[in-house]
C-alpha cells in the first residue's frame, strides 16, 4: 500500500508496524492474557481516558477501545493501547500508545518499538551506548540509517529523551522520542502531553502559522492546517475538493487554509525539490506558490526529478522570477530548513499521512468523500444542510 493507493499512506503503514511489533512482542510474552479489569477493552462511553485519547484520531464515526499493555513497565505509568475503527470505512483503522502518569496530567503519546531482549534483561540507559540494541531495531521500520541519541533536555522521571535523525537526502530532521530509563525496553516515537487540555488546542500552539502559505480571508472563522505532498496524488484530489467545497460554503462560513510541506521522501522521489521549488516562489508571492501548486498536480503523472528541475526553472521564468534568484534558492540549505521543519511539526502533531488536515486543532483525514463537508457543517453551522445526499453508487 501507498500514499497514492490510500489515504493513510506510508506513514500510517509505518505507523501500524510499529505498534504491532510490540502487540505481537507483548502476546508471546504473555500467553495468557490477565484477568483483571484493567486488562479488558474500555468502554468509550464511560472512560474519560479513552474519551480523551479518541480526540487524537482522525474525526468521524467511529468505535474506539482501550487496552492496558502490562508488560510495558515504567514505575509511575500505566501504558495502554488505544485504537479507532470507523464505520464509514474499516480500512483506515488508526492505533496508538499512550504512556499515562499515575496521579498525574502527564501521558507520553506515540508510536512504539518493543524489545524484546531488553524486557528479559534489563539494563538502565545511560548513555549512547545503551541505544544500540534499539537503534538497530528502528531500521526496520524507518528506510535508510536513522540516527537515534540521547537528549538530556528532554529528560523526564523514568524516561530518557531521545532524537531521532531521519535524513531526506536533502538534510535531516528531529523526531522527539523517549525510551524507558531503567531497562530500555520500549521506544515511544512521541512526546509528553497535558491530559487535563483538550488535545485541539495542544496542537492549536504547536502549528507554527506565521510564513506559512495560506489562501482565504485573513479574518476567517475556521483555521485548516493541511500537510500534503505533491506527488501524492490523493493530495492533488483533495486540494481539488478543498477549492470546491470552500466555494460551496462561502456564503456560510469563511475559511482560511495554511499549507505545510510533507514531502514523502521514502516514496515519492521529487516530492521534496517540488516542495523545495514552492517554496522559492512563496518567498516571492504567496499566490505564485499557489499556482506552482496547480501547475504541479496538473503535471503529476508526466512528472520525475529531472523533469520537475527543468519545469521549476522555466515556471520561474515564465512568471517573471529571475534566474539567478530561483538557482540561488532552489535546493539550497537555507530553503530545506523551512521543510524540515514542517516535517518535524507534522510529526509532533501526529501527522502519519498525507494529506492531513487539523481544523482548529481538530484532525480530520477525509477518507470519504462526504466526511469534510460534515464536519464543518456539523461544528460550525449546526448542522446546516445534513445530512448530505450520498456519494454515486453507494448504497
């Protein structure tokens, strides 16, 4: 499966690769499931925990359910998986683990790499040293050589902050993490968050706008935070729709979206010189980075790394950008930090796919075709014009 095939992408396949090698360390660890209440499944309804953890899945219909993980040992923690099924399509199934402080606000969010070796012998980390056995588990999952270190400044009781170094081939950038201090076991590809605010508006204060492209009017009720590809093509359909539907509720709400570069390096090897060229010609006009993007997805399938080179050159020069400006910022360092950056944001926020969208703070993955339209109509003009007539061919 790929980006191009399925909404959730190869991200959400990392994602899910993650989280089951430790389902299926933990099940051989432990033949026989406990019997105790905190082992069950929770119901959605009555557990303000997984009420809280839900609000990290994608919105939309849905069944949630929370699974302690009893081999996860952190003193002061409780770890648990939580996973989303929806009803509209039981494809894109969303899970995640969630390292929750006893007594506390604190709860570590992420991705998660068992190991195995280390949960029959534990051993403290204390320095670089100690990362190898993990740092050798995370090729697996991450293409190329990740580099994995300890970041003292990250530290937290009972946890040892780590970074890990993914490279593009155009510059690395940071993934936040923290493995168990006293034995190494367990990696979680994630960071700390506060379980008594709502997780909107966490994420509302971690996407950075400013010099950020954006299209709609300035004084908009609605805030999109989209991160997508160009040489994805489920982000060209949907940018597509975007423009759509936004004219369609135009008389009814104004929206006002942002747009971070995603590039999926892994698979889509021009996705980052495109996102690199976009940005030269932001830093000239933001509509010029605009109509880039059209000219892009209208090109798509035609379109390989050489062929983008020489079709971003001539668009700068079709559209009145110098030359030696577009060479002078075209791949270079300083125009690479900029989508490094967005790369890392993505993943503080939880971004596994492209294209993903946060409506103020709120992830919405728009799976099916109908899902964007009920959500802004159902959050922000009570319900106004629901329910929708189904999509052609649906029953």
């Amino acid at each position: 499966m790929s980006t191009e095939k399925k909404p959730l992408g190869v991200l959400a396949l990392l994602a899910s690769s993650l989280v089951m090698a430790t389902a299926v360390l933990l099940a051989a660890q432990e033949p026989v499931r406990q019997k105790d209440a905190a082992a069950k499944p929770a119901d959605a309804k009555a557990d303000p925990l997984l009420q809280w953890l839900e609000t990290f899945f994608p919105w939309g219909p849905g069944d949630a359910k929370l699974e302690e993980m009893p081999l996860i040992k952190v003193p002061g923690y409780r770890a648990y998986r939580a996973e989303k099924t929806f009803s509209i399509d039981p494809k894109p199934a969303d899970q995640l683990f969630a390292a929750v402080e006893e007594g506390g606000k604190a709860v570590l969010i992420g991705d998660a790499i068992g190991d195995e070796a280390r949960l029959k012998n534990p051993v403290p980390v204390r320095t670089n040293a100690d990362l190898a056995n993990m740092r050798e588990l995370l090729k697996r999952y991450f293409p190329g050589t990740p580099r994995l270190s300890l970041e003292p400044s990250l530290d937290k009781k009972e946890w040892k902050g780590v970074v890990i170094r993914r490279d593009t081939g155009y510059g690395d950038y940071p993934i936040p993490a923290y493995i168990s201090a006293r034995d190494g076991a367990v990696l979680f590809l994630g960071h700390f968050w506060d379980r008594s605010r709502s997780v909107a508006e966490q994420r509302r204060e971690m996407l950075r706008l400013a010099d950020t492209p954006a299209v709609g009017p300035a004084d908009a009720r609605v805030t999109v935070v989209e991160f997508s590809d160009m040489e994805c093509p489920s982000c060209k359909r949907r940018t597509s729709d975007w423009d759509a539907l936004q004219a369609k509720l135009a008389g009814d709400l104004k929206i006002r979206r942002y747009v971070k570069s995603f590039p999926l390096t892994d698979s889509h090897p021009w996705a980052f010189r495109a996102a690199s060229a976009a940005r030269c010609f932001f830093e000239r006009s933001p509509e010029l980075h605009f109509r880039y993007k059209s000219n892009v997805y209208a090109r798509q399938e035609e379109l390989n790394v050489a062929a983008v080179d020489a079709f971003s050159l001539a668009f700068a020069v079709d559209n009145g950008v110098p030359e030696v400006y577009f060479k002078g910022c075209y791949l270079q360092a300083k125009t690479a930090e900029k989508i490094l950056a967005d790369l890392t944001e993505g993943w503080y926020v939880r971004v596994r796919s492209t294209p993903t969208f946060f409506i103020d703070g709120v992830a919405v993955s728009w799976f099916s075709d109908p899902l964007m339209e009920e959500f802004l109509r159902r959050t922000y003009l009570g319900g106004k014009g629901l329910p929708l007539p189904k999509p052609a061919g649906s029953k």
